[in-house]
C-alpha cells in the first residue's frame, strides 16, 4: 500500500532521499513483500524519529538487519538496518563487544581475535548479526540464547530510548538488568514467531578468551580454504559411538570435565557438508565417512590456554572416549588438511550455508532449546519419522539424523532435526511442512518442549498462558499498535 | 543462454547476505569486508547480487516491469563477479550468469542506459568503446613494429581501446613493445585493423555487438594465422580467454594477460629484472584479470531430481583461476620492489569501479567506488597502488587527481619497463 | 483489608499471627527504613493457599509483603511501605523437591536455606554456587531473586545465575511458571518424561525469570525455585595472594576468569577478612587486621573426576606466569588466616552470629555493580567520603566479587556500627545516602535498590523506571505486592 505523498516525504525528510524507497521493484529483493517503503536509517536518532513518524500516522514497522529469514506482513514500513554497522567499544577487561545491528558476526570475531577474544557466533553462521540472539557451534563455552546480552539500546515502540540496566544509569555497557527488575526479561532479539517490539539499535555482548592465533593461517582460493597449519594446542575430531546413549554420556562427560572449546554434535552428512566445496564432493566424502563411521557422533575441538592444559584436556578426552566406546573419524584424525578445514569452518562459522542450503536450496528444521538429554529423545522419534521422507526421495538422504550440542559445559543444549530438500518439487515441501508439525506436535503433546510456531493461542494454552502477558506488555509499550514484532535480526 | 535457463539458480538463493561480503573465512576485521560497490554504496538490497537474483526470478515469474528505479539498480553494477565468488564458497549456484542475463534482457527490450548506447553508437561506428581520435594505430607510428595481419609472427599484441586511444594510456602500450622487443618475442599488432574485443560491450549488456565484434577479431586472427594473443587490458583478457571461449568463437588460440606472459619470460630467463625500482607497492586484482579471467567450462548435463546435484557433476567458476600469482611474481622479481597485500584481494578484490559501463554511465559511483579501493591501498603503507589493467589504472589516477592522495598509480608494465 | 478469618479459612489458625512482638519484629530491620507495622503475619504452607491469599490482597486492597529468609533482615524490602500489609512468611514451606546429580538442577521451596539444602545436594555429589557466607537463617530461594553475587563467577554465565526456573503466583493472582517449566504440561508430567526445569529462559520470547529477579517481592510471589547446581570437586588447592596494590590484584583475577581456571574467585580487604576469622573482639579482631596485607585475593582451583591432579597442576603453572608478570605471589597464607580456612568458611553459611554483626551488632551494605577499571576511584571516593563523615576508611570492611565470568564486579562497602548508638547510626545513615549519590554519579550502577535510597537510583534512569512500571501495572495492576519497595 502506498504512502500519501506527503507522508513520504515526512518521512525522507529524516533519512534524505536516497535512503528510502517505495519503489515496487526493490520488494522482491525484500521477501518478496508489498512494503509501504523500505527505510534506511543511519543511527539511533533517525530510528527514532523514524519510529515516532509510525506512531503519528499510525504506521506498522518492523526492522531487519542482514535480514535473512523473517515474516513480514504488506504494507509496513521496513526499517533496514544496515548502515548502522559499527563497532563501538570492545572492552577487554571486563570482556564485553558492543556492537550496532548490522556488524555481522565475521568482522566482530575477526576482531575480537586480533585482541584474544571471540564470542557466540551463531549457527546460522558468521555473514549473520553479531547482536542476535541465538545458539551456534562454539555454545559450549560461549553460552548462547539470550545469554550472552548485556546492556541494550532499545527505542522502543513509541520512539522513547531505553538503555538498560547500566547504560541507563552510568553510561556504561557491563550490565543490563537493573535497576530492579530487568528489563531484559522482554527485550529478546530472537527471530520470529514472538520477539520484542521496537529496534534494538546497539547492544552489549559478552566476549571470552580466545586461546587461538590473532589471525588463522587460512591459506588457498575460494572455496578450498585450508590452514597452513593447525593452531599451537588445537585439536580437531570427530567421534563416533556405538549408540546415541554411548554418546550422551561421553557428551556429558565432557562438559563436566569442561574440557572442550567446542562440542558440535554433527552428523556425519553436517561434517561432509561442511568440509566439501560442492554438492557432488559432498555426497562421495558422506560416502566415505559413513563408512568410517559407527553411529552417531560429534565433533569436537580442544583448545589449551598452554601446553600444559593442551595436554591435560587432550588426555581427559582420550580417557572419556575409550569408557564410552568412542571411534575416531580416520579422515579427520589422519589428515590434517580436513582437521584445519573443520577446525577453521567451525569456528569461524562460515560454513553454515553448506550444511543447510547448498544441497538443495531449502531447509526446514526443529530446533530446541534448554534440556538436551530430554530433547534428544523426542528427536530419535522426529528422525525415524523422517527416513520415511528420505525412502520416498523427497529430503536429502542423512540417514534420518539430527543434531545437537551442549551448552555451557553442557548445562543446557540444543537438539535441531531438518530437512534438505528440493524448492521446485512442491511435494517435497509439503511433506516436509507435514513432518514438522505433526513432530512439533508430538514434542508438546509428550510434554518434550513446546510448539514453537502456531496460533499463540494454541501455543500458549500449554505454556502458562505466557501469550496473554506478552500481549498486555506489548499493548502497554505499543499503545498505537506500530510494532510488530522484531522481524527478521537474523 | 537466457535468463529463463538460470531460473532454478535464482531460486537458490536464500538471502544470506554473503554476496555483500569477502568469503566469510576472509573477513579479517571490521574494516575492508564489503566487496560489493553496489550495495556498498546504494545499501538498499535490491542492489546486491541477490537481490539482483531475486528481482530477476520475481519478473521471470510475474513479468518484467521496467521501472527508471528498475534500471537504476540493473545499470549501477560494475559486473565485477565479486557477489558470485562469495556466494559460491558456499552455494553451487550461478550468480554472475543470470545477473548478465538480466542486463542482456534489457538492452535486448530496448531499455538500455543512453550514456552506454552513446558508447555502443560509437562501437559500432568506429569499433572503440573509447572517443576516437586519429587512426588506432597512430600510438606506434615510428615504432617500426610488424604488422600482424600482414607479417607471420608468433605473437600478437592486442592493444586495446583505451590503450590505443587515450593519450595517457598509450605509454603503456608503448612500454609492452619495449618489454616484447626486449625479450626477443616475434610479435606484431595490428594497427589500424584492430578492433575492439567486444568485452566492455557484453558487460553492458550488448551481446549482440559482442559477438560482432567477438566474429571480426577471430576472422582476423584465423587469418593471420595467430596462435598466441597476448593483452595488456583486462577487459580483452577476459573478452578472448573466456567470452570467445564461452560462445564457442575461440578456438585453439591462446590467450595470455601480459602479465603472464611476462612472468613466463622472467622464468625462462628471457627478460632480467636488473635495474632496481624502490618502491613500496600494493597490488590490485583486476576483476576481469582475476575472478572473471579463469576459464570458461563448458558443461552440459541434467540435474538430478532429489537435490542440486548434475550429471556429469557439474563444476563451477569460483573465482580460483584467474590470474593472481604471475603479477605478484613479477612484482616480486623487481629488484627494489616491496609488495605489501591489501585486505581484499584475489578472487575477493574490490572492484576499481569501472566495469559493467559504470564509468561511462555513472563516472560519480565509478569515482566512488576507487575512492573506496584507494584509501584501502593507502592502509597498506604503499607508495604506489600497482594493477594490470588500464580502465583501473585510469580510474584511480581520476579519483586521486580529485582527492588529493599521494598515493602513485603504475600499470604492472610501467615498472617491469623500469626494471629491463 | 483482609480479615483476619478470611485467612484463617485459607491457611489455618496457627499460621495467622497476630502478636504484638511478632508484628513488632517484622515491623523494622537492620537497614534504615521506617518501621512500619503489618497488620498480620501469615505463614502459609502450600503454593494454593498463597494463591488464595493473593486473591484475597486483590479483592481487599490488602498489601502484600512476601518474606521467606528468617531474620535479622538487613534491605528494608520485608519491612511493609505502607500501613495495613499483610507479611507472607514463606520460610516454613521447607521442601527440598529434587536434586539431580545427572542434570545439574535441584529445586525448593522458598523457606529452605543454605544450611539445609548444602547437605542435599553434597550427598548427590552436588554443591551450589553460594553468595559469600550469607546468614544462617538465608533463604536459598530468597538470595537468589535478590540476585546476589555468587563466589564462582566462572560458573556464572548470566547475571541471572544459578536461577533456572520459578514457580509463582503474579500480583494478579494467575499462577505462572518461568522458563522450561511453564510447560508442556504440570511439573509431574514434565518429570514423568525426565523434564527437570532447568533452561531458564522462555515460555515463548520472554525470559520472565529476569522480571522477578530483582523485584523484591513488587512481581508477585514465589513458591518454589530450580537452580542450577556444579559438580562437587574431587580436589581442591585454594590459594591467596596479599596485596596493598588493588590494581595488581584486579589484573590477575580478571585473568584468572578469563582463563577459567578457577571456582571460587573474589577480593577482601583487611577489614572484612579480620571480620570473618576474628574469634574475639576488638583485640583479637584488631591485632588479625593489622597482621593482613590491605587486599587479600582468594581463589579455588578445583579438579573433577579426571586427572585432577593433573588439571590443578596445570593450572598452577599457567597462574605462576600471570603472578610473575605481575610482581605478587599466590600463597597458602596471609597473615593470620589460611586458603583452607578460607574455603572452608565460604562453602558453608555464616556461623553464628553472622559474621556482619560480630563486631559491632549491625552492619549496613553499599553495594553496586561496577567494572575494574573504575573500581580503585570508586574505592577512593568511599574512602574520602569515610573519613570526611568521621566513619574513617580504615573502618571500612571492603568486599569486591567478579560476576557473570567477570564482566563486571560486584563492590561491597560494609559499615559496621553499633545501632544502639545514635551517633554512630546517624553517621551511618548519612554516610549511606551521601555515598550512594557521590558513587552513582561516579559510574557505579546500583542494580539492586534497596531501602530509602531506592527512589534515588531508580529515578537516575527514568525511561527504564517508566517501562519497569508499565510491567509492574500488568503483573500487580492493584498494586497490592510489596508496594513503596524496588522503586516502584
């Protein structure tokens, strides 16, 4: 729907005109959706005014960052986030990055290494926001969720600037809960269904110790990008073991032992994916590791502050490994070209897009968060479920598997089943929307976890009715009903 | 091609962003990791390469609408290839082939840029891409050299437009012959009888004058009886390499960027780098030298039903072939010479600007983006920013002209003629 | 107001207390607010009957004020702000409901304290991640929603920590469960499917355990909490290092959490460590003072079920290089007290009395959230501001905890006085305000507002007080929970 003139240019009067946009032409380029305009703003302030426009002309808005997943409704104005890309403070001492929307994962890393830092790079990958919240490869160590979220700067639905707990206070970044109560308990930058309404416009994120190089010795062309060597006391594996119960002790083990940097429960098809540079690599090195293969397994990396730890951790996991029957994947233990690959790929979180789409362009996934020997059993059940899908041709065959990890040293964890698959075959889609949500269904009916997309009525039923607040928060902090939730941070 | 036949290419892209970026296991820091001009500068994402993919696939699927915003964001485009090198580190899909496609579509409809169809005007009039001035041949009256047309000789050296054209530039092709005499190579030009390779016309999106000009060149040569063409531009490098190879018009002829037939002369010992050049350097990758200039595969099979996988398999241009280590050998034979690396290089090089007829039709985003790639340059340290290209080279002495920068621009000829 | 019957009719007769003395105990505290009497002191026993009780508030207009620590109480937030309140004593609902080695977690009700629940979660090879020797009479519960500052900030990822999930009836009277356990299904049907509560964060978006958090009481009531719990050490090597430079002091612990090599991990001066080890008072106090150096960090290596020796000895080697570098050396012993002596205190509540009250018989806290580099002028302010109110630094007890894995500190000034003595009290009281304003306006953030200066630190930040307050009149719209308290 288009804007009135006049409201156009009110609004191209804070951001000039070439950074706002009505054209139909652009929309597909932005989801495909029939945005009232799409806006480019440079900082806090022009969010804001932008955000207090919305509320004058009762106009619904939404924010994205890089933006790659989202639902988006017509006819809203789009606030695209990517000119306020900067970095603005990395403290070393007290160990937090402060960072605007559409800094995206790879360049904070890249220069929180430089100073011996890295932070939660989200499993979505490195080309993602540094700000958003989520969970990733590296969560062992680096938390994940909303955990990792300091002080915010939020506007908020009516165009007001909260800076939470010690921003609003003292001007400082190291805390965001206070005074009282925090407000962190609602502003959650997830992707949708359900995130806080309004803008993040900057945020605080806890970073931690990077024993590694300042930079990788990454070597090679696009996309065979190797390291010249492995890192001083990095080791890289892959283990698999003779049943999922084998390997969730050994998993458990090794977070109370907090021996790993990073502790990824790939499956063998994720590994193939993420160490082969096309789809037909991909399916003979499966092939290939299949074989090498006893069952389930995970990949893990240790990291020594110094030889001495290196050493301790190294023998720790070598003693866990041989209590619970644990096989190491030869093609990584014996060839140090693909130990550096899956060293360098899962840390630096760059290799994401090959475990997901390159295949065949599509994924559909389930993923929980919170307990993960509990989540693991309700996803053996979603993954025999899903072989059915593979027989029939429809996903990409990875033997029904799904994935998971620990969470700080395996207090939490995360458990994600998807499917690959074809977008020009419909069939293949349908039955893939089908197998989430009756296994979707399944994990709430058993009690497992909840339903994560659906009516919020029919979610929340079951969830304390958490829906029912939610919606009087956001009418308390939305009165004109401008902000929908959060989009796309992705 | 057409742009129907990319279809399910564009429907692979997933909005990830990457092709905003370097290949994320390049990304060194906050700065110098944008490696498209476009959506640099323009930051709506229509402008990226997938936003161009996505744009594409919307109008095959409900109709083209030519919109002046429309053409806006098809005409800024340097068609640098950068989008699909970092696209494919991780996907096994086309970008750059359907983004061509689309700007082929459009000069094909009729909506074309008037600033390139002037250019295109004079293409067709007097076979330049560049205003003409006297004969082609003019730059090396007195040279005495062999005329390749008429003459057997091994080698043929292809000048270029610019090169032949701009009085500025010419010094370059001056110093190649200098370098070619030096080495004792039988080579020839062809003088007046050149044409223009057709490059800059396909990036426009005029495939027709191309090929065109693509038939004229190759008829020459045949009859010439060439087996070698060597080129000092980029654009050309790229136009006979993988262009003529691409529409099936190349043949068996060899093609080689000066600079590796350079540093093959070196190797074999038949030019020495003697004379000392103190300069501290930096060195930039031409797009159509590099990502662009690696062969072109021709691959014809099906795609498999179950996931984006063909038979045969079908193998992708990455960027990984092109011309990256001969310069940098070259360089690094020079006595004197210090070769410090920006950030972006390679296969992940920012783009000088002046590609996709961007210098013709927008010459303010083609200064733009050199500004951009001269400040990256100047972070290095370096006296000079060195490149093998002479749209390159003339776009950075425009830009440092208006900006006031030290910083010194050397075509890689300039300093190998120092050298000898 | 809520009648006195229609209370009974909810938790019985023994469990609505009227006495004079038990209302006049209620009626104040340790901290410096008004004393202000309840009407009645109800002591309920299951989460409905506390449920019904909150109903009751709504209908009635009736403020609440929820207690579940036994006294003495030191913040002012279970002294009511207003006449008429009723206080909900939860310290009688003592159930340890689980504790479970495999995941970590173990779950209470709100009347349980350190001194009960350390032995349950021992005995399953367990331990909790303590503030710093709370009182004998804390409730677990009770400090964790106060959001108190653990001694293990290594195994404290989130400020929020070791919090897992809640269980509690808001303002409204509607029951709610935070995070994992708000379902799908009740609490039994979760454990029938081996579900333990322990992911903190949800149900939906939100992480509603963070709203409760900090609340004192203002959200609604809590009746039972999970937490997460660490694995008991096999070894254990605890060490100190003396220092009068803070700064060096400051350098290697934020190392030492940076590195994760060590559990307990926090900095005393010399006044409070007297404090804590002094047998008798003053002299032995006094002479256990002068024999400390001015700043006395204490850190635990711990090994596990793996090579502990191994692990603690690779440890050492690797903080032998940071102490080098630094020019101060880990010992076994400052002055009078042992490492040992130390960990053993802070694995255990406070002995009796509390170790606060030991010198002087009460003790106010000033306490707030800062980072290391402002922390040695934030010291330095308190110490003028001391010794300009005729308190004098020296008297001071100082105490500086690293929390959430060291991205900030806690920094304790504790000020011991004798409050049967006006003089030292009224000292205390101003010394009190006047430092709070003096510290905020120097970067101190007090995340945590307690007493008569709540309304000073909560107004400091008026955009996050209005949205604070926009919550509070959706989960407590009548106003009915502990109100004049957390700002509110």
């Amino acid at each position: 729907m288009a804007l009135s003139k006049e409201i156009y240019s009110v609004f191209e009067d804070v951001v000039g005109p070439e950074n706002m946009c009505d054209d139909p032409v652009i929309m597909p380029s932005y989801f495909g959706k029939d945005f009232a305009a799409v806006i480019l703003p440079k900082d806090t302030k022009q969010v804001q005014a932008v955000v207090k426009l919305c509320n004058k002309y009762k106009l619904k808005f939404r924010p994205i960052c890089t933006g790659w997943k989202g639902e988006f409704p017509q006819g809203i104005i789009l606030l695209d986030l990517r000119r306020m890309n900067r970095i603005i403070e990395i403290n070393e001492k007290n160990m937090y990055a402060v960072v605007e929307p559409y800094v995206i994962s790879a360049q904070l890393q890249a220069e929180l290494m430089k100073r011996g830092f890295h932070f939660n790079v989200k499993g979505a990958g490195t080309n993602t926001a540094a700000m958003l919240r989520g969970h990733g490869h590296l969560d062992q160590t680096t938390s994940g969720d909303d955990r990792n979220h300091l002080a915010i700067e939020w506007v908020t639905p009516e165009g007001n600037i909260v800076r939470s707990g010690s921003l609003g206070s003292t001007d400082e970044w190291f805390s965001g809960d206070g005074p009282g109560p925090s407000l962190r308990s609602i502003l959650t930058s997830a992707v949708p269904p359900g995130s806080t309404p309004g803008v993040f416009t900057k945020g605080a994120v806890k970073i931690y110790h990077w024993p590694g190089p300042s930079r990788f010795p990454a070597q090679g062309v696009s996309p065979n990008i190797t390291l010249s060597e492995i890192p001083p006391n990095f080791m890289a594996r892959y283990y698999s073991f003779p049943s999922l119960d084998k390997m969730m002790q050994a998993e458990f083990k090794i977070g109370e032992s907090e021996i790993a940097f990073e502790l990824m429960g790939f499956n063998i098809a994720m590994v193939a994916s993420n160490m082969t540079v096309n789809n037909e690599e991909d399916e003979e090195v499966f092939r290939q590791l299949k074989k090498e293969s006893q069952g389930v397994g995970f990949f893990i990396i240790i990291a020594g502050n110094c030889a001495a730890d290196f050493e301790y951790k190294k023998k720790v996991l070598k003693h866990i490994i041989n209590e619970t029957e644990g096989k190491s994947l030869e093609s990584i233990e014996k060839d140090p070209r693909n130990e550096g690959i899956l060293l360098h790929n899962c840390i630096r979180i760059c290799a994401s897009i090959r475990e997901t789409f390159r295949s065949g362009g599509r994924f559909a996934s389930i993923p929980s968060m919170g307990q993960r020997d509990l989540t693991v059993r309700w996803a053996v059940g979603a993954g025999k479920a899903k072989r059915s899908l593979i027989e029939k041709g429809l996903v990409v065959d990875d033997e029904g598997a799904f994935f998971g990890w620990g969470v700080e040293q395996g207090h939490l964890g995360k458990t994600e089943i998807f499917c690959r698959y074809d977008p020009v075959k419909p069939e293949a889609e349908e039955a893939v929307l089908k197998w989430k949500a009756e296994q979707q269904k399944r994990a709430s009916d058993e009690h497992y976890f909840a339903m994560l997309w659906g009516p919020e009525d029919e979610i929340g039923k079951g969830l304390c009715n958490y829906q029912s607040w939610w919606s009087k928060l956001k009418k308390a902090i939305d009165p004109n009903g401008v902000a929908l939730e959060a989009g796309s941070l992705v | 091609m057409s742009l129907e036949q990319y279809q399910d290419h564009m429907e692979m892209c997933m909005r990830c962003s990457c092709c905003k970026f370097i290949p994320m296991q390049r990304v060194q820091g906050h700065k110098y990791t944008y490696v498209c001009p476009s959506i640099t500068k323009y930051n709506f994402h229509s402008y990226s390469g997938g936003g161009r993919l996505n744009i594409g696939l919307a109008m095959l699927k409900n109709g083209f609408n030519y919109t002046d915003k429309l053409l806006d964001i098809v005409y800024n485009c340097q068609m640098c290839g950068a989008c699909g090198v970092s696209c494919n580190y991780a996907m096994d899909m086309e970008v750059m082939e359907p983004i061509s496609e689309f700007r082929i579509k459009c000069v094909a409809d009729g909506k074309t840029n008037p600033a390139l169809e002037k250019v295109i005007t004079g293409l067709r009039k007097q076979g330049s891409m560049v205003p003409v001035t006297g004969k082609r041949g003019d730059w090396a009256s007195g040279l005495n050299l062999k005329n390749a047309v008429k003459e057997k000789v091994d080698v043929l050296y292809h000048v270029g437009c610019l090169t032949s054209y701009d009085k500025d530039m010419q010094r370059l092709a001056k110093a190649t012959v200098k370098i070619l005499q030096k080495a004792g190579v039988n080579f020839g030009i062809a003088g007046d009888n050149e044409t223009c390779c057709g490059g800059r016309a396909y990036q426009m999106g005029y495939e027709q004058d191309f090929l065109n000009q693509a038939k004229k060149n190759m008829a020459m040569i045949k009859k010439a009886g060439v087996k070698t063409v060597v080129t000092s531009c980029a654009d050309g490098y790229q136009a006979f390499k993988v262009l003529y190879d691409k529409f099936n018009l190349k043949g068996d002829l060899e093609v080689l960027h000066i600079s590796e037939f350079v540093d093959k002369l070196i190797k074999d010992g038949k030019l020495k780098p003697r004379e000392k050049v103190d300069l501290s350097v930096t060195y930039h990758d031409p797009c159509r030298l590099g990502r662009l200039g690696e062969p072109w595969i021709h691959w014809k099979g099906k795609r498999l039903s179950k996931s984006f996988v063909f038979d045969p398999p079908k193998e992708y241009r990455r960027g990984t072939h092109g011309v990256y280590e001969p310069p940098r050998d070259v360089l690094k034979s020079i006595p004197g010479v210090k070769l410090t690396e920006m950030t972006r290089i390679k296969e992940y090089a920012w783009c000088c600007g002046a590609g996709g007829g961007v210098n013709e039709s927008n010459p303010e985003f083609a200064q733009w983006t050199a500004r951009e790639r001269i400040e990256e340059a100047e972070s290095t340290g370096a006296e000079a920013i060195v490149t093998a290209c002479p749209w390159c080279e003339k776009t950075f002495n425009e830009t440092i002209k208006g900006n006031g920068s030290g910083l010194k621009v050397y075509d890689i000829v300039e300093l190998v003629e120092k050298t000898i | 107001m809520i009648e006195k019957e229609r209370l009974v009719t909810i938790v019985g007769p023994d469990k609505v207390i009227n006495e004079p003395q038990v209302l006049q105990a209620y009626s104040q505290d340790m901290s410096f607010v008004n004393p202000v009497r309840p009407a009645c002191v109800v002591t309920p026993n299951k989460a409905d009957e506390v449920q019904k009780i909150i109903q009751l508030a709504n209908d009635t207009q009736t403020p609440l004020v929820p207690v579940s620590s036994g006294p003495p109480h030191f913040r002012g937030d279970t002294v009511p702000g207003i006449g008429g309140a009723v206080i909900v004593d939860l310290s009688q609902m003592k159930k340890v409901v689980f504790v479970d080695r495999a995941r970590r977690v173990a779950m209470v009700e709100p009347g349980v304290t350190f001194s009960e629940l350390i032995p349950a979660v021992n005995k399953e090879g367990l331990r909790l991640n303590m503030p710093l020797l709370p009182r004998k009479s804390k409730s677990v519960a009770g400090s964790i929603l106060e959001r108190e500052p653990v001694i293990m900030p290594k195994y404290q990822w989130d400020i929020s920590d070791p919090l897992a999930c809640a269980g509690l009836f808001f303002g409204t009277g509607d029951e709610f469960r935070t995070g994992q356990a708000a379902g799908p299904g009740t609490l039994e049907e979760q454990w029938a499917v081996g579900g333990v509560q322990k992911a903190p964060y949800g149900p939906g978006t939100g992480s509603w355990h963070r709203i409760i958090q900090g609340a004192q009481g203002t959200m609604g009531i809590v009746t039972w909490v999970s937490m997460r719990c660490e694995i008991l050490p096999s070894l254990e090597e605890p060490f100190v290092v003396g220092s009068s430079n803070l700064n060096s002091l400051l350098e290697l612990t934020s190392w030492l959490i940076r590195l994760r090599n060590v559990n307990e991990c926090f900095i005393l001066n010399n006044t409070n460590l007297a404090a804590i080890f002094a047998k008798k008072y003053p002299a032995d106090y006094q002479n256990l003072k002068d024999s400390l150096p001015a700043w006395t960090l204490f850190y635990n290596l711990a090994g596990y079920e793996y090579f502990p020796e191994e692990r603690i000895s690779a440890y050492i080697k690797e903080i032998d290089d940071l102490t080098q570098r630094l020019r101060i050396e880990a010992v076994k012993t400052v002055g009078g007290v042992s490492a040992n002596d130390i960990l053993k205190a802070v694995q255990q509540p406070s002995g009796e009395p509390y170790w606060k009250l030991r010198y002087k018989g009460a003790c106010q806290d000033i306490f707030f959230l800062t980072i290391y580099d402002k922390l040695e002028g934030q010291i330095g302010i308190m110490n003028n501001l001391a010794d300009k109110a005729g308190y004098g630094a020296s008297n001071l007890g100082i105490y500086i905890q690293p929390v959430v894995q060291g991205t900030s500190c806690h920094c304790e000034f504790n000020l011991f006085f004798d409050s049967g003595n006006p003089i030292e009290l009224d000292r205390v009281k101003t010394l009190s305000a006047s430092a709070t304003k003096e510290l905020m306006a120097r970067g101190a953030f007090f995340s945590r507002p307690y007493g008569e200066n709540a309304g000073m630190i909560v107004n400091r930040d008026a955009a996050t007080a209005a949205v604070l307050n926009k919550m509070k009149n959706i989960f407590d719209p009548n106003h009915v929970m502990n109100p004049g308290k957390a700002g509110f």
